[in-house]
C-alpha cells in the first residue's frame, strides 16, 4: 500500500523538480584597470577605482566592493562596498583613506570573483 501512494505522487515530485530552472553561476574576473603601479593617490582624495568590462557577462551574479590591502595583507578596509558591479561600468569613486603613507598598497575588486591590482602608492 505505501509503495503505490509513493508511486502515484512521484511523478508530480518528479516535475515539480524539472521545473525549477538552474542557471549557471556567472565568475567574472575583470581586469583593474587602475590603480596601476605608476598611481599616487593621496590620502583623503576622491580617485576612481576602473576596470575593464570587455568580458563581462550579461548577468553579474554579485554586487561589488573595493578592499584595500598593504604589502601582503588586507587590510579589510572597504573603501566602498554593495553596489552594482556591472551597472557601475566600470569605475567607482572611493575616498582615499587616512592610513600611513607606503608605496606597496593594492586594491581588490570582488563581486563574482576578486582580483588585485598592481601595487601603488598612497601619500599623507
């Protein structure tokens, strides 16, 4: 008896399941445009952050945010963080922060995926 009322409900189990539509996860990895390793930015400024959208997928799975790091560290301070990563086209205006003066600073980009720019400078 427990196997025929199984029976009779699986094929509505069965495409309940197939109907639920699965997209893939789009990774995107974009280019940092800049800051690059000739870049200064000084401390309280506002500069952009860019990067390229020549591969952009047509549908960014994440918002974006920008971290900035210090030699081999980040230092997990979100210099802008949650907006759209694709509707930003490419650049987003981040407020230097105060932090020491050093020559080995980079910026992460994440949203699908994260990648880190060259390393450059930022003066008192």
């Amino acid at each position: 008896m427990k196997y025929s009322i199984l029976a009779a409900f699986a094929p509505m189990f069965f495409s309940l399941a197939s109907a639920a539509e699965v997209n893939p996860l789009d990774i995107w990895n974009p280019t940092i445009t800049s800051p690059t390793s000739e870049t200064v930015w000084p401390v309280g400024q506002t500069v952009e952050v860019t990067w390229s959208t020549a591969d952009a997928p047509e549908n960014v799975s994440n918002g974006g945010s920008v971290v900035l790091g210090k030699g081999a560290d980040f230092l997990y301070n979100v210099i802008v963080d949650h907006f759209d990563l694709k509707a930003a086209n490419g650049a987003i205006a981040v407020t230097v922060p105060d932090v020491e003066a050093g020559d080995d600073y980079f910026v992460v980009l994440f949203g699908d995926s994260g990648n880190a720019s060259d390393k450059f400078t930022i003066e008192a």
